[in-house]
C-alpha cells in the first residue's frame, strides 16, 4: 500500500526505548543524590548555626528582661510610696523599700555607664560586605562624654543654620538681653469684648505649708485644704440628714461646688455603706466616671478599682472591695438587667441630669419604680442647672436642696458685633486669650466634629505661622467618637509655661464629651 514507506524494525525500536529508560534512572539519580547532598549540606548548617541563633536569641531576650524587670522594680516602689506613708512602716518593711531603692538606683547607673564607656570605645567594623568603614578613632572633649551628644550637637548645628542673623557680632548678646522687650506680639485680627457682669465666687486662701511635713503629708493637707474650700462643705451635716429623712433629694448646686467628688464620700463617713451595700453614681460620659473616680480614690487615699472604682463599657475597674462606683448611664442599664431591684446599691445618685440623653430619661423612669419597690434605697438627682421643680413633681414632690456660691468668679463678656464665620472668631478669640491672658487652659464648644476638626487645622496653621512668637499651645479635641484614651488626655498635667485648648461637642440642649 506505500511503497515508499521504510519497513518496521522492532530490534532498533527496542534499543532506543531501553537507551532511554537507562538515561532517565541516571538523571533520577543524580537529582538524588544532590538531593540528598543538599540535605546533609543543610543539617550541617543547622548544627552549626542553632547554638549561635540560641546565644542571640538569649542575649535579646536577657536585654528586653532586664528593662521590663527595671520598669516593674519602679512601679513597685512607686505604688509602694502611695499606698504606706514612711512613718507607718516597720524596720523590716523599710529595709526592703530601701534595698529595692538600691538595687534601682544601681540598674540605672549601670545603663549610664554602658552609655559613657560607647562614647570613649572604638568599635571594629564587622560588615565588609557592605563598604569599608571610613570612621577613624578621635578623642572626645569631656563635655561630650554624655549619652546621645552627637544627635543634640548635629541638631544645633541645623536649627543655627536656619535662624537670619544680621548686626554686629555682639548683637546676639544683646540679643538675649533684651529678648521679650523691644517687640509684643500683635495680632492681625482682635475681637472687642463688653463685659456684661460678674458671678461672684469664693475661694479660700491656701496657708503655707510646715517645712517640717513630708511629701505625703503635704499632698493630704493640700486635698484636705482643697475639699474644705469648696462650697458643699459647710452643708455637709444638712444634706446628710435630708438624705436620711427622705428617700428622693433633688441636689442642685453650681459646677465646681464638689457635688460629683464629695457627696459619695459624705455618705460613706455616715455609715451608708455599711453591710456590705454600694453608693452609685453615674456619669453620662465614660472619661468622666474614670477621671472622678481617680480623683475620688486620690482623696480617699485608696487605690484605685479597691475602694472606689469605675465601670464603663468593655472596662470594669472594680473588685469585692469596692464600696464607691462610678459607671456610666449605659453600665447601670446592663446592672438592671441582672438585678432589677439594685439590691447591692443602698444609694444610687444620678448626676449630670440636666443633660438630659436618652439613658438618662430611662433611668429616671427606672429608678422611680425601684424608690416605690425599696424602701431602703435613696435616690439623689444632682445637677449644675436644673429645673428643679419639675423633677421634684415628677419624683412625687420630693425636697429640693441647694448649694449656694462657686469657688471662682464668673466673668460673662458679649462680641460688640456680631461674628460672620464663628470658627474663624473662635480662633481668633483663643489666640487672643493665649497671647495676653495669664496661664490657664482654654475650653471651647462648638456643635460637632466636622467643626471641631475644622477650628484644630486653623488653629495648628496659625500656631504653626507663628512660630517661637507664642508660647505652646496644646490642642485636644473630645467628640463621643474619640477613644477613650485619647479623650483622657485632658485631665492629663500640662507642661510648664503650655496651655491646653479642649474643643468639645455642643449639642442642642446639652454637651457632649463621649
């Protein structure tokens, strides 16, 4: 049929099929015994490479040991001094406190050390690899023995590059001789103020202090000096007895007048907390029940989450201890879920009710029903501006008792025109203030985030146009969607010759912080 076609031959077919099969076992056996090379090759390294990766591995973590163990040594001495006064303790307990003080003070002195003997020390390069090293030993002055010397030296070389400088060579001294007095700072745009009247207030003078006392013993005198300077002190022993004669009290008294910080304290001293009970107190705003429970605790010489203690969402700084809580609206609405009856409270204060939300209505209808349910559990409504007569007819009538007087006077002052863009005059107004005032923090409200975000760029630009003219101006801004941590920041101390600018949320008939 093809008579072209070359004839089969099965005898040369057979060959090439086994020269085939011969060269693949080969080439399969030389990947195995690479393979098994590579493998050996790498067990050798592994041996020969762990015992040094376990060394470094033990010196990092040796290192990172030592700062974590030196940062517990110092909490624990410092939360020692807080909790035992130097008097109270026994020969035994003070020889411990002073061998930790030791052994502190040693930690430290040998990270010093560490640091001044890198300065003198030279180091031989270790990576070739990379370039070789160029650096040649030099003596160091005396003044430069201190850690970090370069880094301040070549940041001062950078800042004396930048400044203009012009006159005579001696101009620079008298420069700093007369700094801060031949200009002032004028502002471009200033708003005129009529002030309209003055809220008196009162404050007491701080006598001075004995030399003699210790550190403790003054910090007690001076919160002691503090609360007996308040105007709810010489109302003490009257509200005491109101509370105990009738089951619902309406409280109204100005902000400052120590309503949130002393009243729990007032009822724990008259036996309120007695049988194991609680006093509760809520808060509208979770960094408030933090930061007044803190302060709480502070003048109650406590620790805080033992006898005074603070709950708040996914936070529960309280124990088995604890008599004073402080929680906020929506804490106390998870508890009545639990106990409807709050049995473990034998008082419950809602303060801050004149602002008015949501969780505040509900609790005055709850507690309402639980006053008719227990007749052992006092309520106490406590606000800084109150209608107080509609919630005493809707408690059934209950007493009303005022706080007179506030600690500081009240200055109120009116634009003598009124303002276009009211951000813009905000921030005026704070520069304003910043520039001529005496030291003192400056609070702003506007009506929401968008704007507050809006007033911090304006105020970070001009700040930052400014320059070195004005002092430092600290700006933290607290809206309900700022985390928590971030909103305490405003209780933190400001910094020395600073002033801190908190713009907050205003809302329709109340102000917001959470």
């Amino acid at each position: 049929m093809y008579p072209y076609a070359e004839p089969y031959d099965l005898q040369k077919h057979v060959f090439l099929f086994h020269n085939i099969t011969y060269t693949y076992i080969l080439s399969e056996k030389r990947a195995y015994e690479e393979a098994a090379k590579r493998l050996k090759l790498e067990a050798q390294d592994r041996e020969r490479i762990i015992p040094k990766l376990r060394v470094e591995s033990r010196r990092k973590y040796l290192e990172k040991r030592k700062e974590d163990k030196v940062a517990e040594l110092e909490a624990d001495i410092l939360d020692d001094e807080y909790l035992f006064q130097e008097e109270i303790l026994t020969e035994r307990e003070r020889k411990d406190r002073d061998h930790k003080r030791k052994l502190l003070e040693l930690a430290k002195d040998h990270e010093r050390a560490r640091e001044l003997e890198r300065v003198q020390r030279y180091h031989m390069p270790q990576d070739a690899r990379k370039g070789k090293s160029d650096g040649k030993y030099e003596e160091v002055d005396e003044r430069e023995r201190v850690p970090h010397y370069e880094q301040r030296k070549w940041e001062e070389e950078q800042m004396s590059s930048a400044v203009f400088r012009f006159g005579a060579r001696d101009a620079k001294e008298k420069q700093l001789k007369d700094e801060g007095k031949e200009y002032d700072l004028v502002l471009e745009d200033q708003i005129e103020f009529i002030q309209a009247f003055q809220i008196p207030g009162f404050n007491k003078d701080i006598k001075e202090e004995k030399p003699k006392l210790t550190e403790s013993q003054k910090k007690r005198l001076t919160l002691e000096e503090t609360k007996r300077s308040l105007p709810i002190f010489p109302f003490k022993d009257d509200l005491i007895n109101a509370i105990k004669n009738h089951q619902v009290l309406i409280i109204e008294g100005e902000t400052g007048s120590g309503k949130t910080t002393q009243i729990p304290q007032y009822l724990h001293e008259a036996g309120f907390t007695e049988d194991n009970k609680m006093i509760g107190c809520t808060q509208p705003r979770r960094v408030a029940a933090m930061s007044v429970s803190a302060r709480v605790a502070e003048e109650m010489g406590v620790k805080l989450g033992n006898e005074v203690g603070y709950s708040i969402r996914f936070e529960d700084c309280t124990s088995e201890r604890t008599f004073i809580k402080y929680m906020t609206d929506g804490t106390l609405h998870r508890e009545f879920l639990s106990e409807p009856d709050l049995q473990a409270y034998s008082v419950m204060i809602i303060d801050e009710a004149h602002e008015r939300t949501l969780h505040t209505d509900i609790l005055f209808g709850l507690v309402k029903d639980v006053a008719r349910f227990r007749s052992n559990l006092k309520i106490l409504i406590s606000s800084a501006t109150l209608d107080a007569k509609k919630f005493s007819d809707y408690f059934d009538q209950a007493p009303i008792f005022r706080i007179p007087g506030r600690r500081f006077p009240v200055d109120i002052y009116y634009t003598k025109a009124p303002e276009a863009d009211y951000i813009d005059a905000s921030v005026v107004s704070i520069l304003q203030i910043h520039a001529t005032q005496p030291l003192g923090d400056i609070l702003v409200f506007l009506t929401g985030q968008e704007e507050i975000e809006t007033c911090q760029e304006m105020l970070q630009d001009r700040i930052r146009k400014l320059g070195s003219k004005i002092k430092e101006l600290i700006i933290l801004p607290v809206y309900s969607n700022l985390p928590s941590d971030m909103q305490a920041k405003i209780f933190m101390p400001t910094p020395p010759g600073a002033r801190k600018v908190p713009p907050c949320v205003l809302g329709q008939n109340r102000i917001i912080y959470l």
